[in-house]
C-alpha cells in the first residue's frame, strides 16, 4: 500500500503520561500536515511542513505539543502531559507540494484515534 | 472568527435520489473549495475542487456549485446508491496559506 500511513492506530493512556505518534507520507510528497477531529466535527488544522521545515502552526498547537519532520520523511506528534481533552482522532495528510495550494491535493491517513483516560 | 454550517443531521435518501448537501461559510473569503467524503474510522478522501471564479464543477455523478455572494456551496450526488452512504465534509482554502478550514461534516445514508 502507497499511501499515507500511521502507528499506532489506537493508543489509550492516562492523563499526565506522554504519547508520541508517527506519521509516513505518500514517497514524494513534500508537504505534511496534522490535524485533529472530535467526534462529531471536521478535521482542525495543527501544522504543516515542507520537506522538514515547520511552516505554519495553528493556537490549537499549545506548548505542550511538538511536531517534527527531521529528514523530510516521515513526521511525528508529541503531547506531553496528556489531558482528557486531547481525546480526539490524529489525522496525518501529505501532498506533492504544488504552487497551485488549490490543486494540491491533501492525501489523509487512516488517523490514530487517542483516549485520555 | 470563521465559521463554515453543514447540514447537522443527517440526511436520508432512497437510492436513485438526488442528495444535496450544503455548506454555509461567515466572516471568511476562501479562494477555493473543496468536498471530501469520509468513512467511519478512515481519513477523508478528496473529491471535487472550485474555485471561486466558477460557478460549477462536475464529475461522474457528483455536481458541485460555488456562490460567493450566498457564501454557499451546494454538493449533488445524482443516481445516489447505498454505496454513497458516508459522511461528506466541505473545505476551504487561500492561496496564502496551506491550511484549510473544515466544515462540520454532513452523514448521508442512501437507502435501497
């Protein structure tokens, strides 16, 4: 399978612990984002990288979260000190970097469903 | 701040139907849209792109017009079957910046 993967799918931890998730593209593709969905509601934007540089980052993305891209690769999402509200879905997407950010199509990963107990 | 409405319940249809979706924005000027289709524990896949200087897009069975007068876009699902059954979300996006705002999603059940 070539698309968008994710490890692990679901993790369960208690609040106050650290979890962290890994995120492998689509080969080629330059751009990578994370966003979080709540049941319920539309994926939220967290970051976006090219290759690995850190572009852009969304208020969501408090201090106790990190994303790190260190080779242009693959991607991972740290939370630190896990709260009951970080319950939510992780969704990884990754495109080929077009000009045309329109036509840049966002390929999403199956996501990796965290419950804060 | 922005906020983008899609349809809250959800929407039942008899297969062979027509499904209308839509999606309402405030306080934001996207430069383009797009329509995702999203399956229980999967990611969204992407599906249709507007952009604000056309007023529709079409492919195969799926029809999708842009109003940004209204700040409307409505998403049509012709001939639906049970198979079109999922959750479809709107999404839209600038030309200067990678991210994009995401509607609340609207579930379709297509019955036979």
């Amino acid at each position: 399978d070539t698309g968008v993967s994710q490890d692990p799918r679901h993790k369960i931890t208690k609040r106050g612990q650290n979890v962290t998730f890994r995120c492998d593209p689509i080969s080629e593709h330059n751009r990578l984002y994370w966003y979080r969905q709540t049941l319920g509601q539309g994926p939220e934007f967290l970051t976006y990288f090219q290759n690995e540089a850190q572009l852009e980052k969304s208020r969501l993305l408090s201090d106790r979260f990190s994303a790190e891209r260190p080779k242009g690769s693959f991607s991972t999402l740290e939370i630190q000190r896990t709260e009951q509200g970080d319950s939510a879905m992780y969704l990884c997407a990754s495109s080929l970097g077009f000009r045309d950010r329109a036509s840049d199509t966002q390929y999403f990963g199956p996501g990796t469903r965290l419950t804060v107990l | 701040s922005q906020k983008i409405e899609q349809n809250s319940e959800a929407l039942n249809i008899q297969e062979g139907k027509t499904a209308t979706l839509t999606c309402n924005y405030t306080n934001y000027s996207p430069a383009y849209l797009q329509w995702y289709r999203q399956d229980p524990g999967r990611g969204p896949v992407f599906l249709l792109l507007i952009r604000e200087n056309e007023k529709e897009k079409r492919k195969e069975r799926l029809k999708v017009t842009f109003d940004t007068t209204l700040k409307q876009s409505l998403f049509h699902i012709t001939a639906s079957q049970p198979a079109d059954s999922a959750t479809y979300l709107c999404a839209l996006g600038r030309y200067n910046t990678d991210k994009l705002i995401f509607g609340t999603g609207t579930r379709l059940q297509v019955f036979p």
